[in-house]
C-alpha cells in the first residue's frame, strides 16, 4: 500500500474564514488510500466511520463495498458487492456508525434502502424500496441516528426527510411533497445530522437554496443560514454535514467547492479547511472521531483517499 505520512513540511494550512480569527485549527495526521479495486485502494470513497477502536470504515462507492481498515490503513475485512440482494449494494452513498451499540447504517442509494449491518459485517436490517409513501425512498443520500436508536433518512428524490424507528418502522415525514406537514420546504435534501443538544436536533442540508436546516426530531423547523458567505458566489451541489457531540460544531464536506467549512450551533463561520497532504477533491464525506481527542476523518472522494487531521484549538 502507498502510504503518506506525516511530516514537518507537510504540516497542514487551515484557511480561516477571517484572519484575525483562529477560532479552530487542526494538524495534518495521515493519508492512506488510492485508485483500485483492492484491497487498501478504493474507487470513490463516499462516506467514513469510525469505532472505538479507532479502525475506519470506508465506503468504497465505485467498488460497492465497505472496507474495514485499522488506524495506521492496514487491511481488516470487507463485505459488499454490487447486486440487489439483501447485503449487496448499488451505488451507496452515506454509511453512519452507533459505536455504542456497536452496528452501522448503509445509505444504499441505488437500491432506495438503508442497511443495518453488525461491525463484522453482519446484516441485521434492511428496509426502504422506491417509491414516494410512508416508508418508501427515492434514491436516499444520508440518514442520522438520534439517542432513542430512531433513524432520520434524507429522502433525497421525494424531498424530504423521513423518521423510522429502530426495527424500520415508519414514524413521520416532513418537506417539500410531504403529506402531512407542510411549510417546512427541503428542496433536494443531501445530507443529515443529529445533535444531542436540548432535547435533540437534526440538521439538514438543503443544496438548492445552499442552506443548513435546524429541525427538532419532530420537523419543526428551529434555525437556517446560509452554507456559503454573502457574495462568494459558490455553487451547491451533493455535501455532508456532521456535528461535533460537544461542543456541537457543525462540519461540512462542502464537495463542489474543495473544502469542509465549520460553523458554531448557532451557524457562525469558524473556518474552512482546504487539505492536508494534498489539496482535497470533491470530498463528499467525513465523520468526528472522539475516542481520543478530536479527530477529522475525511472521505476525499476525488482523490481516493482517506486524510485524517487532529483539531488544535
């Protein structure tokens, strides 16, 4: 495998979103990755997890797989493949870990479903089929798990974001074509993201209008900003948002501009990050790891590689 490490020439650059204001910062740690179809190589990368092991989960979207790999890249184990059977996937695009239960979620967009798998790799639950009723998806692109184990899934095609309960179970819908809630517009919503803060919050992506949504876990709508500052003038496109569980900053892998962008809870700018060994390319996904300080993990999509960064301050 080609490894990239860490050294003092390669010390991460994080741009600030203004000079003057370090608010966060963070140190390039490792890279690993790279174009294939083997193992330790990807074709890609859609999503990342972490466990408390701090092993990575990576989903391999081009090759249909989950790859699991230890902290230093090494090879673990893999499952998947392209298909429609039960544990097979087309296209997935978002993959969501609950470290304390110790299962993963697989958004499996091609197949409009979700899969539930054990960390082995284990299939314990899959639900969802195209359509636009209660329970039924068009091509999903995330989903969040809130404390309760309920599920939150980015109904992408039917705009909306549906509720499921831990077995599946529909529980409720809100957003542009939802039928019983309305005036809570999401237009081609990407990505969500719950929040242990209050009584719990999901956040929402909305890439038409560029603008991060602030849901209670019923679909009232509590906050919006803008995802890109007044005059930047960037385009939207596919992106995943993430919160940190503690301080609750929001982190997003804003893929159409190169770069993950950081606000506070309330949607004050914190920075922006724009690569680590090299420059990111389309990253269209990341996770927070905790389990020993705090870690960025990133899916950098267009360059086929995982890049992992500390956060400073």
């Amino acid at each position: 495998m080609r490894r990239m490490r860490l050294a003092v020439a390669f010390l991460l650059f994080v741009s600030l979103a203004e000079a003057a204001r370090a608010d966060v910062s963070f140190e390039f740690e490792d890279a690993f990755g790279g174009f294939g179809i083997g193992r330790e190589r990807f074709d890609q990368v859609a999503d990342v997890a972490v466990d408390r092991s701090e092993n990575v989960y990576v989903l391999d979207r081009g090759n249909n797989r989950v790859q699991v790999l230890d902290r230093r890249g090494r090879f673990l184990r893999e499952w998947g493949g392209r298909g429609f059977s039960p544990g097979s996937f087309d296209a997935p695009s978002a993959i969501v870990i609950d470290r304390d239960a110790g299962f993963l979620l697989v958004v499996d967009t091609g197949n409009h479903r979700v899969q539930k798998f054990d960390l082995n790799g284990k299939l314990l639950l899959n639900f969802g089929r195209l359509g636009s009723g209660d329970g039924e998806l068009n091509k999903p692109s995330d989903a969040a798990l809130d404390k309760r184990g309920n599920i939150f899934v980015a109904d992408t095609g039917n705009n909306r974001v549906q509720k499921f309960d831990a077995s599946g179970k529909f529980l409720a819908e809100w957003g542009k074509f939802s039928r019983r809630r309305r005036g809570q517009e999401i237009d081609n919503p990407v990505s969500v993201a719950y929040a242990d803060e209050g009584l719990g919050a999901i956040y929402v992506l909305n890439a038409v209008r560029c603008r991060v949504l602030k849901f209670d876990t019923d679909g009232s709508l509590l906050k919006e900003w803008a995802m890109h500052k007044k005059g930047e003038g960037l385009p939207c496109g596919p992106s995943r948002i993430r919160i940190e569980p503690r301080l609750y900053t929001v982190y997003i892998a804003d893929a159409e501009n190169n770069r993950i962008v950081l606000f506070d809870k309330g949607g004050e700018p914190l920075g922006e990050l724009k690569g680590g060994r090299v420059a990111f390319k389309k990253p269209a996904g990341l996770c927070i790891n905790d389990v020993f300080g705090e870690r960025l993990v990133v899916a950098d999509t267009g360059n086929n590689l995982v890049q992992i960064f500390r956060r400073g301050r």
